[in-house]
C-alpha cells in the first residue's frame, strides 16, 4: 500500500525495555521503504534533520541499526506559538538475512533521506537456470 | 491522524495564560491541521515557520505569502521500481501536499527568506512595516 501525506504521523520510538537513554532528547522510529531487488535490498529511510555526520549505522552479527542525531534549529529569543512536530534523534534496528553481504554495505543521505544498498552475497543472487530442450 | 502533541514541551504556566488570552483575544492565532506538520515561533519582528519535508527536491516547494496567511505545496515521487524489484516495506510518504497556515499579523512578503537544509524548510517571515509598533516622536512647540 502507498502511503499518502495523509497519513503522516512522527512515531516516537518504545524504550526497550531495561535500556535507558542517557540523553533527554526525544527518539523516533523513521519510517522506511525496503525495496528488494535480485542483487539486494535498498533501505531508504525519512530522517530530515540529519546530515551524512550525523548518521551512524552499524552492523553487529546480523542486526543493522541506524542511528541519526539531530540539533534541533530553535529560533533564538522567539515563542512558540504552535508545535504540531517534535525534534529528536532516530533509531531503528533491522534483522538482516545471511544473504546480505555485510561488507558491502554502503548508504548515501540527501535532503534528509538515508539510502542504503544492501547487496546479497554471490552465493544468495538468485540464479536463471537455463532449462534446455531435449 | 498527524502527530500534535502541545503537552509535551515543558509546561510553563505563564505559557498556558498566554495561550488563554491569546484565545480569547480577536486576533487568536489558528492553525489547521494536515501535513506537513508545521511549528511556529514569533517574536516582536518576525515568525519562524518550520516543517520536516525530507526527500523533496527543493525546486519543488512552493511558498507564497498573503496577508497573513503562508501557503507551502510541494510533491515527492516514489521511488520508480525495475522490473525485478517489489517492496518489503513501504511506509515513507508520496504525492502531493498543501497548507496553509496563519499568523498573528501581515507579513512583509518581499523580505521573506527561505532555508532548506537535510529535509527541512524554515522560513523567516518578517512583520509588515505597518503593524510594528513606532516610537513616536513628540515636537516642542
């Protein structure tokens, strides 16, 4: 299903539980498309406010976590008079698959939208058996 | 629904009898609801508007000021699939949006400055020359 903007709704990440943040910002979960295709998978996430510095993704095992930290941009010696979004760093944990190859990794950020390219492993490409006529 | 949630900045008291008597008062500032989700400050010169739009090529948005009122449309395309592509996943947004949105006085439309850095717009609105207050100068006779 194709999400429209009217859907839209920031979602603020659940603490897992017995984990405890050190900072007080607030933390969100972007939302993602994954997009599998026959050499691998492209993850883009929504993360405005963060910049390629400001992401960290790191592979442990088989789990991939995004993280992004936004400095919020407050207007100095101004009120706010209405607050329909709030501010705060991403997170986000994916379960990979033994067929992504972990080494190849590689992620891009434009205009606050993370890609990342996840190529399977040479083992895993899903291979076109020839069937020949007898 | 979109994400509005007042009550989560931290309560000031003197904040709440602000937003009283700014409800009560005629020029009551209202915003409507929809996305994009917008947040908005003043101070005596200007407002700062701003809104998370990521992945919008900023060719694409459109302000324009009247009056008061600020309107912001834009667009973002999915991303095109080849042939041997599907989704797992498809949460991010596509298609169209517009809001209008508000403020408290006329804005000077001409002095308007518009930033857009990693997905998000803010836009500096200057208070029409009209509606600032003046000092005004009494003449010895």
């Amino acid at each position: 299903m194709e999400t429209t903007t009217k859907d839209v709704q920031k979602q603020e990440a659940a603490a897992k539980e017995g984990v405890e943040r050190t900072r007080s910002k607030r933390l969100y979960v972007p939302p993602v498309d994954i997009i599998e295709g026959r050499d691998g998978l492209v993850l883009v996430a929504d993360m405005p406010g963060v910049d390629e510095n400001s992401v960290d993704i790191t592979l442990e095992k088989n789990l991939l976590t995004i993280y992004g930290t936004v400095e919020p941009e407050i207007p100095r010696g101004h009120r706010m008079i209405s607050s329909e979004y709030g501010i705060g760093d991403y997170q986000r944990t994916f379960i990979l698959s033994d067929e992504i190859d972990g080494g190849k990794i590689e992620a891009t950020v434009k205009n606050g939208v993370l890609r990342l390219t996840l190529p399977k492993a040479e083992a895993a490409k899903t291979r076109k058996i020839p069937v020949q006529a007898e | 629904m979109l994400w509005n949630n007042n009550s989560n900045w931290f309560w000031d008291p003197w904040d709440e009898f602000d937003r009283m008597r700014q409800s009560l008062s005629r020029d009551s500032f209202r915003h409507s609801s929809g996305f994009p989700a917008i947040n908005t400050w003043v101070s005596s010169d200007d407002s700062v508007v701003t809104t998370e739009i990521p992945g919008v090529d900023p060719a694409n948005i459109d302000i324009s000021v009247v009056g008061r009122t600020v309107t912001l449309r834009g667009s973002r395309r999915a991303d095109e699939l080849q042939e041997d592509e599907s989704y797992h996943r498809r949460e991010r947004w596509s298609g169209e949006f517009s809001k209008a949105i508000e403020l408290p006085f006329n804005i000077e439309a001409d002095k308007v400055t518009a930033k857009f850095n990693n997905g998000v717009l803010y836009l500096t609105l200057p208070k029409a020359e009209a509606e600032k207050p003046r000092k005004i100068e009494i003449k010895s006779s």
